[in-house]
C-alpha cells in the first residue's frame, strides 16, 4: 500500500466513524439479547421515522461508566438505560438530565405520561423502558426428576450439586441469599439494614462461595449454562428466556424468590446531542414500541396502555408474552420488589463489603 | 590531552586547543543531547506528567472540604480534642441543608463511608430531613439518628475536611485512624489490600520460579544445538511472544474451561468423570497457566543469549577433571548463567506484579491481582483517591525492582528476540 | 548437548533422552494453545471443543461460517444479495471490519510517530557524549515496565482534563493541571499518543541494540569525505541500522496493535479496534468468531515473525556478527 492510498483510506474511515453528515446518537445498553430487543423495538423505527442514526453501545451495568463519564468530563454517550434505584441516586448527585414528564406522549386515549406510567416507573430523570427480574434459573438435563423449585434450592448444595453462577454485585444477590435463608420477602429489607442481617446474608453466600462462577455481563449467564460451566445460576428473566424459548436451550426458570425492579433511559449530565437524546426516549417510552420490545424480550412495559398490545415471542412467532413477564401473577407468588430506597442510601457500602468479602478467601 | 601549563599549543586558526576542544566536546553533548530531547519531552508529557498528576489524587482530599464549607471551618477554628459544640452541629445541619439542595450530599456521604463503612446512608437520610431542622442542632441531629454523635465519625470528617490527607495510604495498608487519631488496622473483615499485595507477590513469585523451570532446559536446549536446528525451534519460543495476548489468552480459556479441551480428552480417556471435570480456568489455576505461556519467552530470551556465550570447553575441561556431569552442572554452568536468570527473573517477576488483562479474564475472583482492584476503584467505586493510593505502592515495588534491574542487568542489555 | 556422545553411560543416555522430552513438552506447552484454535475456528458447530465429525475429518465438520460471521456481524443487511452494495456495507459498519480499520490506523501512525522519535533519541544515546545518558534512557523505557493499568488511569484523566466544570475536581493542584480547550479522550489522537509511547521502548531498544556493533569510525570517514551529518545519516548510517529500525517499527506496531488497556479507558466507541471487541466477546460471549479473529491474528504475527527474523539475520550479516 502506498503512502498516498494509506492516508486517503485512513482520512475516509476517519470521516465515515465521525459521521459528519447524518445526525447521531449513542445510546448505552446491557448488551446481548436486551439490547437486541431494543435495537429491534426503539432504535430502528427511530430511525426509520427522524433519519436520526442510533448508534448502540454496551456496558456491564452503564449506570457504571456514566458516573465515571460525567466525573471525569468525558461524556461519550447521549442515552444509557440503567436501574430504577441507580437513576434515583444519580440523579440525587446530580449526574443526569431531569426528564420534563410533559415532554413525554400520551397514551393513545389521550391519558397523560404521568398517568399512564405504572407507579415508580417515571422518575425525575428517568423514563421507565420495562420491568425486568432477577431469577435462578436452571439447566433441565442435569435435574432431570428432582428439579430445584425453590429459592432455597440454590443455596442446597446436597440435593443440588455443581456449580452456581452469580452476579458480581451486592445487589438482589443479597436479597437473593436471605429469601434462601428463609427470610420472607416482605421482612428482606427489614433484616438487611441490620449490621446482622448483612452478616447473615455474606453468611449464607458462604455456604455456597467455593462453588460459584462469577458473571458481570448479563449475557454471560445463559453462556456458562449452555457451556455447562455451571448448573444453576441468577440471571435476568428476560436473558433466559430469550435463550431457552428463541434458541431453545434445555433452561427453566425458579420465579420463587424472585427481585424485581423497573428500568429505562437517562440522560447523563452534559450529553452532547440532549435534543435529540429527548426525542429518542419520548418515541422509545411511548405505547407502542414500549409494547413491542415486550414482544422481543420478556420484560414488561411500563405504561398501562403498552400491557394490553403485547402479543406473542417475535423470535418464534407463537409463544404468549404476558405469562413470561416479572409482574405476572403466577410469578408473584414470593416475590420482591426492589426497593429503590434501600439500595440508593445502602448500594455504596454494601458493593464495598461485597467486595472485600469477595477477596478475601 | 593539553597540559595545563602549556598555553603553546593552538589549533590551525590560533584557538587555544583546550578551549578548541572544550567546545567540541560540548557540541557533540549538545548534538546527542538535541537529537533525544524530542522524545523526552514527548515521554516526559504524555507519560510522566500524567502519571504523576494521576498520583497526586491520592493525597488530594476535596470532596468533603468543598462542599462542607462550614463545617470545614469549624474544623479550622477548633483544634483536635475540642469538644463538639451546639457550634459544630449548627455547622453541620447547614452544611447538609446545603449539600441536599445542591446534590452533593451523597459525594460527600461517599467520601465519609470510604473510612467509615456504613455512614453514607446516614449522610443522605439525614440529608433528605435537612430542611425540617431546627436549633437546638445537637438535638435534632442526635434525634434523627443517634450516630451523629459518634466520635469515630467526627475524627473521620475532622481528617476528610483537611486539603491533603495521607489516609487513602493508610487504607491501602488496610490501616485507619481511630478516634483519638492514631493508626489502628481496620476491621478484619475489610482487611483486603496487605493480602491482595502478598498475593499479588506470591502468585508472580510462583509465575517466575515455573518460568524460570520451564525456560532454563529449553534454554539450554537452544543454546547447545547446531544453528539451523536451534533457529527453528526458537520460532516455537517467538511465535507465541509475537502472538496477541487476547489470542493466548483466549485459547487458554477454549482448552481449560469446565467444557474445554482438556476436560474433555480427559473424560474421554476415563481419566476423569464427568461430573469431576477440572475447574482450572477462572480461579488461580487459570492466572496462573496463563501467565506462565505469556511470561515465558521473557525467560528464555535472556537466559538464551547468556547460555550462548558460555564457551562448551568449560564443561568438557570440568569432566576431563573427572567431575561429574551433576557436579559439572552445579559448580560450573549453573554459576555461569546466573546473569541470565536474573535478567529473566526479574523482567518476568516486574511484569507479572502489573498484570492486568490476563487475571481480569480468566482469574474469577480468587485471580485477581491488584492491578484489577485499581481499575475496580477506577471504574467502578470511583474512589480514585484510593485508587491512586494503591497505584502509588504498586508503582514503588514495580520501580525498586526496575531500578534492581538496571543495577543488576543494565537497560542496554535488554533483548528483545 | 548437541548430540549424544558415543562414550556417555547408560544413565547419560537415559537422562539425555528424559531431558528432550522435557524440552519437547515446554515447546508443546508453548506452541500448542495457539496451534489448537486453528482447526477450532473451522468448526461447523457453536462448540469450543473438537466435536466427532471433526475428529473423523469428515469435511461437514468443519465449515467457514465462523470467518463468514466476521464479516456479516454488524451490518445493516447481512443478508442481501452480495453484489458492491453488499461488500460496501461490509466495509462500513461490519463490526470487526471497523475495528480492523481502526487497528490499522491507530497502529500505523502510533509505528510511524514512535519510530521516528524513537530513532533519533537512539542515535542520541548512543553517543558516548550523551549526558545522563542512563537516567534518560531508565525513563525512556520506563512505559514497557510501569504497569500498563497505571498508565491507563493517567492518561485517561489527562486526556479527559477534568477540571473548570466540576468544582469537586476544580480543586486540583492547579499548577499541575493543562487545560486545553479541547480534549484527546475519545479521539483517534488521543489513542495514537497513548499507543506511540507504549512503542518507543521498543524502538529504542532494537535500535540502540543494532548502533552497539555500529562502527564510528565510518561516520568519521564520511565527514572527513565531505559529507554533511544529514548526507552521512542517510547514506552511512541509516542502511546498517536500517534493519534494527524496521524490527523496532514492528515492535511497535504488534504493541499498538495487540493492546487494549489504553482503548478500554480512553477510547470512545467508534475507536474499538481488535483486541478491544476480543475483549468484549471473551469477556461475553465467547463465541467460535473469537476463534476466527484469533486464527487471522496467528496468521499476522506469523508474518511479523518471518520479517523480523529476516531482518535480524541480514542485520548480523551486514555487521559482520554471524556467518548468516
């Protein structure tokens, strides 16, 4: 290659990524089959209806490099889906753009935004996208007459042999090991604001350390139990799902002792593209794609006009959304719903203690 | 060389000689000293100052004192050992007041709970009921909640209202301040980085000691074969140092995890069943084999091109002499390559003390070495004080050995393939 | 140990023999991890393990869906027709394809910018005039030895200059602190920097390596000749190292182009090169196209390898140090 055609092909890919003609935006996501379902349900007929390219991006958690974004001046993306207790807090510190509620549609029988949003699903400077669930779920071949039923099973390395995959992160695992412990849902929150009830908790993740295979990205569970790394793990409702119905792995999910909790879209502070950003999350929060994405991954709308447009699996074409989805009420039989409040004032100190207690053997 | 003396001697054009020659020796300084000072201005501002600049973060103490100013204040006013006033909790419920309005209540609550785990929610819960407070203050406060009184806390925010503190350092060392200000190790169930430091040490120890037994027979092997056949069996040892580190690494997952290669010419051969597959990828196992492939050609290379320069005639003269080739080995060619075993040793152990990528994927949680936990705190914590702190220490250790090894090796005696 | 004498014992024979062994299984150890994804990435089915089709060699084992998926993932319409639009499309927006690009990129500019500071700085320190010769060069390779998490993190808040903005971080010490009014996080410069001093150790090493065995004294002749010092670099000095510079350069570029630290901290999204989406896809799903990528990365180090070995052999040649 000569020097000549080297500089003229670098300057074309130097222009085509900085996209000087289309206006653009990023938008962060949980990467893997979540963000296909928004890829599917927002981005595209976003573009198809403004000429606005989304350009989709991925993080472990982006609530993450949002914060470090804005603390170091360097904010890269215009648009990141986080958790409900992480756009409380963030927004709290002053890390995200307010979301004006007036800014956002009506439901297509002309009830407001703030109305037709399910309670706790629209915050200051959050748009609720969906309800998602942490689970256990399981790999069916390996338990073939016994199968675990209950969230105490998890935690039952005599009757449940092999290895357990876990979140890397305090949050819902910790809640996750009390329910095993026998604490009811409704006293979780309640033991857990305990310096003993935290111990309690580290306890009983004890019992079951030696055996577990850590996961930061959503998209790795269904990958270790399809790999058979591991037999059992806590996952995300949808991401199992999508595997064991879209692709059909041999997966089952326990819902009993399930935690779930709203997400949707913020802005970070100092976004470069905010008018556009706005526009994106008033389109991708409105009922009808909020129902189609429902259709794609099996996390609930958050607007009650979005619930009843939910039709069948996209992937497969025949399987019915409604049952599959956290809010369910055969799901909800012992369930907790994330508290926001909970996790906004305790995230920090728990994640340190999860952490030291991770590293020390 | 012009005697002092002797003024006599000129240069063609009547110059004394001595300043003749003073003035081209100082050119030819000037010459070399211009045609490196490019590159060391470009080192020294992409690379030095950043990095220096990165460490002052962790003496550097803001977050408390910039949005505390009141309290911060009365911290300035009042010397350590004077009793907390109806003064200092006026103060306070102000400075919170303030801290919620403005939304730095859970930074500030942050920086606290970095020395005093558990005491960012009470920053914040009491941040949301700032409004409602009323004078008597050490009332109210105390009221809300009762650990607003805790002397613990109090040193903690008297230490974090300073404009430079040495406390990041001391929780790096797993050390803290107690009440009366003096220096207590923390609880034992934070009790993280001395271990993860000696872990870090002791899994590159371990690293460098099976390099170095790998390495030396190959080693050996290549410096005593004819050329032809030593160059194509060095091609074995430079392929993989010219291979991409995610390519090594990843392959290292495909053979040792629980479905991977191993296991399962293992289960197939009966060796194992299948319910007792290895576990040799995400835990130390993993770390371990794959640093031990990536460090390796940093072995043999230096061990290589001393063993090379060992004339063969010592060891035949040493056997004509009728010692064994045992005692031959120990007491003639061992003592001869101990440049290149400390040349290879230390490169090895230097590189694998900084080892990140490697441990992140395929160490778990037991194979982390602290390079990752920086980065944690860098990207996750955002406690970059801290994160600084523990870049400090490593940084020391890593230059003490780079400043060994130049002692010892020399930098110009580096090799590279 | 070149071969096994006629006088040796039994037990010298038998520990000669045990002693190839141990060397053959160190070599195996090495060669062996990246000789095993090859035939890996050929295989027909989402599995990292030979599968029995493949051990039978029947060729409906092993397919080349895994090299295809590296050029289909990504695009807008992987499957149309495969006519100009397609392969332009392919060019475009193909994941690896674009981190292809920008690996080639920042690589060949951080290679360029290294070895030509890097050249001249070895050309200065290897006069014997140099002052401070050896703290200077203790520095100049000081990026191959800090630890490239530390260098990370300091490049990545100087490059994002946090500062004026934000009053927490407004408080630095502000004589230490460049503002710029722009800034080099997420920025092809700001990658090629990063990249350019993480190669000139490399740089400097080859080359002051290759200046040792260089003989002054044809300086010296050419001046005496004549010739001024730039004709004397480019028509004396410059062949004979010629070869050193060129390994360095290589160097470099493998360093730019297998490192990922610096991308995972600085670089924005429309910055992933290779190793950064290798990272993403062992990190989340290690999928057989990881295979792929690292079978075509074989291939690249492989011609590396040959061109430095080349190289190196025609230097010694040149400086008369091996019979060739």
């Amino acid at each position: 290659m000569t020097t000549r055609t080297l500089l003229a092909t670098s300057a074309l890919a130097l222009g085509l990524a900085s996209g000087t003609a289309a206006q653009e935006i990023t938008v962060l996501g949980w990467g893997g089959a979540y963000t296909n379902s928004q890829v599917k349900a927002f981005h595209e007929p976003f573009t198809a209806a403004t000429g606005i390219r989304v350009i989709s991006v991925d993080a472990d958690n982006p609530a993450t490099p949002i914060k470090a974004m804005v603390e170091a001046n360097n904010v890269t993306v215009d648009v990141a889906s986080i958790e409900y207790a992480d756009a409380v807090r963030m927004c709290d510190e002053g890390l995200l753009e307010p979301i004006d509620p007036a800014s956002l549609p009506p439901a297509p029988d002309g009830t407001p935004a703030v109305d037709d949003f399910l309670p706790g699903t629209l915050t200051e400077c959050m748009a609720g996208t969906d309800v998602f669930a942490t689970i256990y779920a399981y790999d069916t071949t390996k338990f073939a007459g016994d199968p675990p039923a209950t969230i105490a099973d998890f935690f039952d390395l005599q009757r449940f042999p092999g290895k357990r995959g876990v979140r890397r992160g305090a949050k819902a695992t910790l809640e996750m090991a009390l329910m095993g412990d026998g604490v009811p849902a409704d006293q979780v929150y309640a033991v857990l604001g305990t310096p003993e009830g935290v111990d309690r908790a580290f306890a009983k993740l004890d019992t079951i350390k030696s055996e577990i295979v850590w996961w930061q990205a959503g998209s790795q569970p269904p990958q270790l139990l399809a790999d058979g790394e591991v037999v059992m793990t806590i996952a995300w409702n949808g991401r199992i799902f999508n595997a064991a119905v879209g692709e059909g792995k041999p997966f089952a999910i326990v819902w009993d002792g399930q935690v779930y909790e709203p997400e949707g879209y913020a802005m970070p502070r100092g976004t470069p593209n905010k008018d556009a950003a706005m526009q994106f999350i008033a389109f991708a929060t409105s009922t009808e794609p909020l129902a189609r994405a429902a259709e794609w991954i099996s996390y609930g709308p958050t607007r009650r006009s979005s619930a009843p447009l939910v039709g069948v699996f996209q992937i497969d074409g025949k399987t019915p959304m409604p049952p599959n989805l956290p809010t369910s009420p055969e799901n909800l039989t012992n369930a907790l719903f994330s508290s926001y409040e909970f996790w906004v004032d305790y995230d920090a100190e728990l994640n340190e203690r999860f952490n030291a207690w991770l590293l020390a053997n | 060389m012009a005697e002092p003396g002797a003024a006599a001697l000129t240069t063609a054009d009547g110059m004394p000689l001595r300043a003749a020659l003073a003035r081209a020796s100082r050119r030819a300084r000037l010459r070399a000293a211009l045609l490196v000072a490019p590159l060391l201005l470009f080192v020294l501002v992409s690379f030095v100052w950043p990095i220096g600049q990165m460490l002052l973060r962790s003496v550097n103490n803001v977050q408390f004192a910039a949005n505390m100013p009141e309290l911060t204040a009365w911290f300035a006013a009042n010397p350590r050992g004077t009793p907390v006033d109806e003064a200092a909790f006026a103060a306070l419920a102000a400075d919170l007041r303030l801290a919620a309005a403005s939304r730095t209540v859970g930074t500030v609550g942050t920086r606290i709970n970095y020395e005093l785990p558990g005491s960012r929610s009470l920053f914040t819960a009491t941040g949301r009921a700032a409004g409602g407070l009323e004078p008597p203050y050490r009332e109210a406060l105390l009221a809300l909640n009762p650990d607003w009184g805790r002397e613990e806390l109090w040193t903690v925010m008297r230490g974090a209202s300073a404009r430079y503190t040495a406390n990041f350092y001391l929780a790096a060392l797993d050390l803290r301040r107690d009440a009366g200000g003096g220096i207590v190790r923390v609880a034992p169930e934070q009790r993280v980085y001395v271990s993860l430091f000696l872990r870090t040490f002791a899994l590159s120890a371990v690293i460098t000691v099976v390099c170095l037994a790998l390495g030396f027979p190959v080693a050996h092997l290549l410096a005593t074969l004819p050329v032809r056949r030593a160059n194509m069996l060095m091609i074995l040892v430079l392929l993989p140092f010219w291979t991409s580190l995610l390519v090594r690494t990843s392959s290292w997952i495909v053979l040792l995890q629980g479905q991977g290669v191993v296991n399962n010419v293992l289960v197939a051969l009966g060796i194992v069943d299948e319910g007792g597959r290895l576990s040799m990828m995400y835990n130390q196992t993993g770390t371990i084999v794959a640093m031990t492939h990536i460090l390796l050609p940093f072995m043999i290379l230096p061990l290589y091109s001393v063993m090379k320069t060992i004339p063969p005639a010592y060891a035949r003269a040493a056997r004509s002499l009728g010692a064994t080739s045992w005692t031959t080995f120990r007491r003639i060619y061992l003592p001869l390559t101990v440049p290149g075993i400390g040349a290879g040793a230390m490169l090895v152990f230097i590189l694998a003390v900084g080892y990140y990528i490697t441990p992140a994927l395929v160490g778990g949680a037991s194979g982390q070495l602290i390079s990752n936990q920086i980065a944690f705190h860098m990207q996750n914590t955002l406690n970059w004080s801290l994160a600084a702190a523990l870049a400090a220490l490593l940084l020391a250790a890593v230059l003490l050995l780079y400043w060994l090894y130049d002692r010892l090796v020399g930098i110009d005696n580096m090799k590279l393939g | 140990m070149a071969a096994i004498p006629s006088h040796a014992s039994a037990l010298e024979r038998l520990w000669a023999l045990t002693f190839r062994v141990i060397c053959g299984l160190v070599l195996l150890f090495l060669i062996a991890p990246i000789l095993v994804i090859i035939p890996l990435s050929f295989n027909a089915e989402p599995y990292f393990t030979f599968t029995e089709r493949m051990l039978t060699l029947d060729p409906e084992g092993y397919s080349l869906r895994w090299y295809d998926n590296l050029l289909t993932f990504g695009m807008v319409a992987p499957d149309a027709p495969r006519d100009a639009g397609w392969w332009a499309d392919a060019w475009n927006n193909a994941t690896w394809v674009r981190a292809a690009k920008n690996s080639a990129i920042v690589g060949v500019f951080a290679t360029v910018l290294a070895t030509v500071l890097g050249t001249l700085a070895a050309l200065g320190l290897a006069r014997s005039e140099m002052p401070a010769r050896k703290a200077v060069m203790a520095i100049l390779v000081s990026p191959m030895i800090v630890p490239i998490i530390i260098s990370a993190t300091g490049v990545f808040f100087f490059y994002s200059n946090p500062g004026l903005p934000l009053p927490k971080l407004a408080l630095d010490p502000p004589a230490l602190r460049l503002d710029f009014d722009w800034k080099l996080a997420g920025t092809y410069l700001g990658i090629i920097l990063a990249h350019t001093t993480l190669g000139i150790p490399f740089v400097i090493i080859t080359v002051t390596a290759t200046l040792t065995g260089f003989d002054r004294s044809l300086v010296r002749a050419a001046a005496s000749l004549g010739a001024g010092p730039v004709r004397t670099f480019f028509r004396v000095q410059m062949p004979l190292i010629l070869p050193g510079v060129i390994s360095g350069a290589l160097f470099a570029f493998v360093t730019s182009f297998d490192e990922v630290v610096m991308v995972l901290f600085i670089g924005a999204h429309d910055q992933q090169t290779i190793p950064r989406a290798m990272w993403n896809g062992i990190r989340e799903q290690i999928s057989p196209s990881i295979l792929a990528v690292a079978t075509v990365l074989v291939v690249v180090s492989v011609a590396l390898l040959t061109a430095v070995e080349l190289l190196r052999r025609r230097s010694e040649r040149l400086r008369g140090m091996s019979p060739g």
